[in-house]
C-alpha cells in the first residue's frame, strides 16, 4: 500500500507524525505501508510557490490513498485567493474526484462529559454525515465581483448540482445506511432553492433502490435545529456540500471535541484522501498541545475504507479507546481527575495500547 502523506500548516506537521507513528506499529506487525511525504496548503506555497504543487498532484494520483493533516495560517490570509492554503485542499478533493465525505460524529463514553450538551443527549450517540465534497457553490462558475451597470460591485457565486452528481453521492450514503441503523435523512432547503427541488426529487428516486431504508427529508435550518435538540434521532445524514460544512462542524461538538474526529474522502473506488475535520490551528501550533486523535482515527478509516483491512481499523480504534480509558487526555478534551499529556505523549500512548 503506497500512502502519501501531507501535513500541511500549523498543528498537521505535530498530528500527523502521532499517525505515522501508528502506521509504523502496523508495519512491524507485518503490514507494507510505503509513506511517502509531499507539501499542501501553506507549506506548498513556501516550497514551490503553489498550494497544491505539481510534486504533490504526481504523488496524490500515483498514491492508494491520502493522509493530510490540515492546512491554513495567519501568514497566509492576505494571499490572492489562487495562492491560499485553502485552494490546495479544494483542488486534491477536486482533481482526485473526491466526492463522497464521510464525517462521523461517535461520542466515546470516555468523553461524555466534555460535550457541551446534557450528557443525556449524547451518550451513545453515533451518527454519519455524508457530504456531497466535489460539488456546489464551492465549484460552481460563474463566480467573482462584477460592476454592475449602476456602478455598484457585487460579489456573486453559483449553486447547482447535476443529476449524476447527485446520484452517485446518494447512493454512496444508501450503502452506508444500508451498513448502520437503515435511517438516511437528506438535507436540503427545498422550500427556497431550485437546486435542493432537485436535489430532493433525485434522492427519492435512489429510494426506490434501496426499500429497506427508511428515507426522510429536512431542511437545513431545521436539521441545524434538531441536531442540538435531539442528535440521536439522526443515523445518516446525506447533504450538499456547503450545508455538510457547516452541519459536520455542528455535529462535531456533540462529541465533545473538534479534535476526535476523522474523516474520510473517497471517489468512485474508493481511493480516498483521509483527514481530521478540524483545522491547523495556528495558536496552537509547535506547542505539542494538539489532540492527535482525529487524524490516527482517520488513519484507521483509511485501512476500513480504502484498504478494506476491518480488522486494523478496529484495532486502531480500540487502541484510542483504551488510552481514553486509561484517562489520559489532550488539553481539549481534559478533566479534573484525568492526566493531561501532549501530542506526542499521545501518539506514544495509542502505539503502546496497540
Ligand atoms: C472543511 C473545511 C474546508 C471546507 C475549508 C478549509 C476549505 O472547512 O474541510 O470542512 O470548507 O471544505
Ligand atoms: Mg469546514
């Protein structure tokens, strides 16, 4: 298995090391992971003077899968927008054809208290959004700043979804329930948008394939709602690509913390670009602080999704259960009784439980 490895700004350097460390362990109990290292995000713009370099696309493509860490820095901000870190993360999703995100949001026990909401709204809780990543009014043309003939500027960008992009994200989300609790709820905001009329009509349509899942409807304004209210009532929730942003950054604090959890990526065979859902941030960076977790649990999506190795991957979550069990905690996720301890620490921790 050829991987290759992006950690990108801030705190990705710090996590995915921990990650690579795990890999390792896998490597000396008998598995062949080649890592291979290439730059993203800000650290592609300081290498080669672009966010998304050449080097890096020929070792995306030439790669099974993907590990990045995270990418963004204040350093960066005032960077015309074909230069910002951002850009290279849109353009792997992009050019991989990365159209299927997965973000599950698991409350570990461990962790029930570290949520913002009563404990009783979230134990046990275990949803899976899908968000459709390749799509949207994060690709769609025209878009920019025009005059317009009044002479006042406006900012503009464009919304659509075509059929088949629609369908085959769908279908990736009825497979997933099919595996879950059987439950899919599409989100959408039919009552106002062309986009979501259609987005809705198609979806039902890839029901018919699937009879044993249950298929609902919500808006998203709704859905931001209930997902505070009563998070359990959710299995999966399939969703466009700005609503999934923002949804998947909602239903992560139910779990307590940002930094717990993967993500996985993935294209029509499911090769696929795995990362942690939270940010590089830069306050923290350099400060061995960060929580590693997120990222050495997409690492064990990676072997789940792309790699088809079950067995590794609950291994892999069962280590970052045990150290949890064991009481040790990031300072994002620490208190009173536990021991704080460092990325690093942590990384060393989750090889030793496996
Ligand atoms: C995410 C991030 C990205 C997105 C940004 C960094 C471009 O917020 O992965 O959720 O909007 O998709
Ligand atoms: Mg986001």
């Amino acid at each position: 298995m050829k991987i290759a490895i992006l950690p990108g700004d801030g705190i990705g350097p710090e996590i995915v090391a921990q990650a690579a460390k795990v890999l390792d362990a896998l490597n000396r109990h008998g598995m062949k992971i080649e890592m291979e290292y290439g730059h993203i995000g800000g650290a592609g713009y300081d290498a080669a003077g672009d966010p998304f370099p050449q080097a890096t696309e020929k070792l995306a493509l030439e790669s099974d899968a993907v590990l990045l860490g995270a990418v963004g820095g204040y350093q960066y901000d005032n960077l015309p927008r074909p230069m910002r870190p951002e850009q290279g993360l849109l353009r792997i999703r992009k050019k991989l054809g990365l159209f299927a995100n997965l973000r599950p949001a698991l409350v570990y026990p461990e962790l029930v208290n570290a949520s913002t909401l009563k404990p009783e709204l979230v134990s046990g809780l275990d949803i899976m959004i899908l968000r459709e990543l390749t799509g949207d009014i994060y690709f769609g043309q025209p878009r920019g700043i025009r005059v317009l003939e009044n002479g006042e500027r406006q900012g503009f960008d464009t919304m659509h979804y075509s059929e088949s992009e629609i369908r085959r994200v769908a279908h990736v989300g009825f497979k997933s329930a099919m595996k879950r609790g059987k439950k899919l709820c599409s989100v959408d905001k039919a009552n106002v948008l062309d986009t979501s009329m259609f987005w809705r009509e198609i979806v039902t349509d890839v029901a018919r394939e699937y009879p044993e899942v249950e298929l609902s409807h919500m808006y998203v304004d709704n859905a931001a709602m209930q997902l505070v209210r009563a998070p359990k009532q959710f299995d999966v929730i399939l969703t466009g690509n700005i609503f999934g942003d923002i949804l998947s950054d909602e239903a992560s604090m139910l779990t307590g913390s940002i930094g717990m959890l993967p993500s996985a990526s993935l294209d029509e065979n499911n090769k696929g670009l795995y990362e942690p859902c939270h940010g590089s941030a830069p306050d923290i960076a350099g400060k061995d602080i960060a929580n590693p977790l997120a990222t050495i649990l997409s690492a064990a999506m990676m072997m789940r999704y792309t790699f088809s190795d079950e067995v590794s991957a609950q291994r892999i979550e069962a280590a970052v259960r045990s150290v949890l069990k064991q009481g040790l905690r990031t300072a994002d996720i620490f208190e009173a009784g536990m021991k704080k301890i460092g990325c690093a620490e942590m990384g060393d921790a989750v090889v030793a439980a496996l």
